[in-house]
C-alpha cells in the first residue's frame, strides 16, 4: 500500500537538454527586457523625453543609436533559436561569450545612477539567469571506445 500511494504522490521528471535550457534562458532574458523597458514607459518625464526625440542616457535619437540599439536587442533574440540550431561548440561558447556580455550590461544597469527599483529588480533578474553557467557547464560527449 505504501509503494501505490508514493507513485501517486510522484511527478514524472526528466532531464531536459543543456540546448533546451540555454534557449529558455535567452528567451527569459528577453522577457525581462521586454517588460522593463514596457514599465519603463510609465516613469514620469519618459514619454515626454520620447516625444522630444531623447533615448535616455544616449541623448538625442539618431539612425546609429537606433541601429545599434537594435542589434543589442536582436542578439538575444536570434539567441534563443541559434542556441538550439547551431553546433555544439558553437552555440556553447556564443551563449559563453554574449552571455558575459548581456551580463556586463545588467550590471552597468543596474549600477546606473538614477535607475528606478523595478528596473534594478529585472538587472538582478538578468544576472542571476547568468547563460554562462549553463553554457560552461555544457555536458561533454561520451567517446565510444568499444
């Protein structure tokens, strides 16, 4: 009686691919950048700044500052798909390196004078998600040597 009630009690688990993980930590990350930069909309003088053609710290909105901020944005993106699709080795040490690098950036963020709560809390978020964990800790491939 006692086995019947413990497998009734227990959930199926499986272990979920290292690619399949770094994915959604990507794809999280993106959330977080998502809904801090949505929140942001409702801090006092941001819409305005907006209106008067400003982005924040970079000052006055140019064809460059958009594009560049488009590419810091598009690499997480792309990220999630890529860390799926690309060779091992590859996907490993992009997910190693960009995710150093968007970690770099949470941290400035969050260091950045005048930031409000709500968006050192995503900053946090982002950096406890770190990629390069996962990514370091990628599985190594069994050699068989029958």
């Amino acid at each position: 009686m006692g086995n019947i009630r413990s497998n009734q009690n227990s959930l199926e688990d499986f272990s979920v691919n290292v690619r399949i993980k770094i994915s959604a930590l990507w794809a999280t990350l993106m959330f977080c950048y998502i809904y801090a930069d949505f929140f942001e909309l409702y801090v006092p003088g941001k819409l305005a700044d907006m209106m008067a053609e400003n982005i924040g710290p970079l000052g006055h909105v140019t064809q460059a500052k958009l594009i560049g901020t488009a590419i810091l944005l598009a690499i997480p993106t792309l990220m999630i798909f890529l860390s799926i699709v690309l060779f091992a080795r590859i996907a490993r040490w992009a997910s190693i390196i960009l995710g150093g690098f968007y970690t770099l950036v949470a941290v400035a963020t969050l260091c950045a004078p005048g930031a409000w709560v709500f968006y050192r809390i995503f900053c946090v978020i982002e950096i406890l998600l770190t990629i390069i964990w996962y990514a370091w800790g990628w599985p190594k491939a069994e050699s068989s040597s029958n």
